[in-house]
C-alpha cells in the first residue's frame, strides 16, 4: 500500500506534452489556463519525441494529455472540452462554435500549411494557397464587423479555438496582412495577441 504522503505532486497532476507554437498546443494550454488546471508541461522538440509520449500518443502529435488515471486526450478540441467542463470561468462553452471550428481545422488549415510552406507544395503559386486561404479571413471578418468577437462581444470557445491559426497566417507575411482591408479580423486578432491569457500560454 503507498500512502498519499509517498505519491509526488506532480504523479497525481495530468500531464501535458506541448509545443510552443503549434496552434494545436496553444488552443490546449488556452483552455487549460482559463479554466485553472495545474499540469505538468512538458515542452517537446519535434525532432526529438520523448519515447514516454509516442507509447501513450503513437501518432506523434501535440498535444498530448495524459491523466491521472491514465486516460489519454491527444486531440486538442478534446482537451479543451476536458478542461472546460471542469470549469469554464468565462463561459466559453456558450459560443462552441462547431461548423466555424470544423472550417478553420479542415480547409483553412489545409490551404494554411501550403500558404506557410508554399516551396514544398510547388504544385501552385504561394498567392494562389494565400487566396484560397484568405476566403475564411473574409469570413471571419463579416463576424468580427457584426460584434467585438466571433459569436458575440465576448471571448468564447470558437475564438480561442481559431485565433492560433489566423496568428500562423498572420505570420507568413505580416506586412501584407497589416496592410491587407481586414480590419476586422486584424484588431480582433491584436486583441487576442496582447491579452494577459496568451501571453501567459506563450512564456518559455
């Protein structure tokens, strides 16, 4: 029989396998703060899987959750759903969000990746993939002119869910983006970038 007193703090703390800038991670760790979970994080090296995460996640991705109980969540929708039905202090829930979510995660991403790398996937030109990426921005920015946020005036699950991903296209060419007639989608995605919450998730 062990006693409690003989168990570790962090063996009975669900334990997280994360990436700084994955925006799969950064969504987890969202949800995860927001709601006031203490983990054990532990940053990966992509190039460098720990053996003790691809026994429990065999496919390699982050993040990864591991619980005390030894469930396994390794999709980050899922993680953030764990999270906030533990608690969800700024009821994120009540703007899930679904069919945006599932566009942003399905085509917006697909067109992403090929925008970000565009010399891997020489099949078509870069402004082709930033085109075809950009009809969700144009989505995303009659929302954000209809209210502060993509639901309503408040920071729910679909924003912090999206807003990772608009940040990685955001990044591939700031100066056409700052520059580009989504004013919408830029200062709600500014917002995102200054709150407390991300820079929080983003500390090394």
């Amino acid at each position: 029989m062990v006693c409690a007193a003989d168990i570790s703090e962090t063996e009975l703390k669900p334990r997280l396998y994360s990436f700084r800038r994955c925006p799969y991670a950064i969504r987890a760790r969202l949800a995860i703060t927001v709601a006031g979970i203490d983990v054990e994080k532990i940053d990966i090296e992509l190039k460098d899987k720990p053996p003790e995460m691809l026994a429990i996640s065999p496919k390699g991705t982050v993040p990864v959750l591991q619980l005390p109980d030894g469930r396994v969540l390794d999709e980050s929708l899922d993680i953030m759903l764990w999270a906030l039905s533990i608690h969800d202090p700024q009821q994120w829930l009540q703007g899930r969000g679904e069919t945006l979510v599932a566009h942003n995660d399905d085509e917006f991403k697909y067109f992403l990746d090929r925008y970000k790398y565009a010399d891997r996937y020489t099949e078509f030109s870069l402004d082709y993939y930033r085109e075809k990426a950009t009809k969700f921005i144009a989505d995303l920015d009659l929302l954000l002119n209809e209210h502060q946020f993509l639901i309503d005036n408040q920071t729910r699950f679909a924003d912090m869910a999206i807003f990772p991903f608009v940040r990685q296209f955001a990044q591939v060419d700031k100066d056409w983006f700052y520059h580009s007639h989504y004013s919408a989608v830029i200062r709600w995605l500014d917002m995102m970038l200054t709150s407390e919450l991300f820079i929080s998730v983003m500390r090394k």
